[in-house]
C-alpha cells in the first residue's frame, strides 16, 4: 500500500467511528435523506516518488438527484455534489491547499494534522449544509458568478418548487433574467419546463 492509500486508510477508521463510509477516495455520510461527502483529490501531475493532494467537501441532495432522475440506489460521485467547497478555503489564508506526499514525509505527522481538520473543520462543515433547509438558506443568501451562478439558480430553484415555497416565483425570474439573451437560456427553458411538469401536483 503506498503511502497516500494508507492515509485514506487511517482516516476512514476515524470516519468510520462517526458513521461515514468509504468508496475509492471518497467518503459517505447519510443524514436528511442526503449526502454528505469528502473526496481525496490527486493532482493529475503527481510523479512516481510524490503525490500532490487535496480535500474536497461536498453534499448530494436527493431531491435534486430524482430530479436529475439520477439512479438512487448508488451513492453519487464528487463531481456531481450540489455544494462544494475546497477544504482550504476553511484554514487560515482560505487558499486553496495542497500536501505533498515523498519518501520524506513523516506520516504520522501528516495523518494527526489531516484528521485534525478533517474532524474539526470539514465534518462540521458539511453537517451544517447536509439538510435541504440549509442548501436552500446559503443559496438564497449567495450570489455568484458564472457557471456557478447557473448552477445555483437551478438548484435553488429545484428545491423551492419541491417545498412549494413562496421565494420560487422571484428565483424563476433570477433565472430568467440571468440567462435572457445568452447561450444559457435555452437550459433554463428546458428546466423551467421540465420543473413544472413534474410537479405540477405538488
């Protein structure tokens, strides 16, 4: 076992302890019918003698993911989370962080600091966004920019129809303005469209 699976290892038996699970370089954490997850990331340049990482946090709503008709008998991969956050926007700088794992690395060191914020920092992080209540205040609270913005308008508004809450005529419009006259709104049509035939009922 080289030394960047053996500490995935160590720090799925602390995981494990509070109820996550361990799929490849992600874990799991079930809780209000949704996903909480930590993804070990490798940097696509590691060399054969060092391994360049980091950590990443997520969180699958499985409103969204019906929605999506994603299949929910499988646990979703990172890249298909609603919210993400880098675990170095959690430390002090908020930059993102990377370790670094050589035949020099002193692995216990490097395990006691890893589980230290995983524990500390990232668990309670996730914990705080793992409900579609919370998903739905930091979206309402959170304008970004970008792909980012398009993705949390569609979310959002995912979640508002489902709840049948009253902010989803104004986020329809957050919508439609956003992507008025640009490649986007063709996306937000088929969405819109697609929101209300599903839950016409509801």
């Amino acid at each position: 076992m080289d030394k960047f699976q053996e500490l995935i290892s160590r720090i799925g038996k602390e995981l494990k302890l509070k109820g996550w699970s361990k799929k490849a370089n992600t874990f799991y954490f079930s809780q209000y019918n949704n996903w909480g997850l930590l993804y070990f990331q490798r940097s696509v340049n590691n060399q054969s003698n060092k391994t360049s990482f980091t950590i990443n946090l997520g969180v699958s709503s499985t409103v969204i993911r019906a929605f999506n008709e994603d299949d929910l008998t499988k646990r979703p991969p990172f890249e298909d989370s609603h919210w993400t956050l880098r675990i170095g926007d959690l430390m002090p700088g908020k930059r993102d962080y990377w370790w670094e794992i050589d035949d020099n690395i002193d692995l216990e060191v490097l395990y006691l600091e890893i589980k230290d914020h995983i524990l500390k920092l990232a668990v309670p992080k996730i914990e705080l966004h793992l409900s579609d209540s919370a998903l739905e205040e930091n979206w309402l609270k959170k304008e970004t920019s970008g792909p980012e913005e398009l993705k949390r308008l569609i979310n959002l508004t995912v979640l508002l129809k489902y709840y049948k809450k009253d902010s989803f005529d104004s986020k329809v419009l957050d919508l439609i303005n956003y992507t008025k006259n640009n490649r986007c709104e063709y996306l937000a049509n088929v969405h819109l469209t697609q929101l209300n035939n599903l839950y016409a009922t509801k």
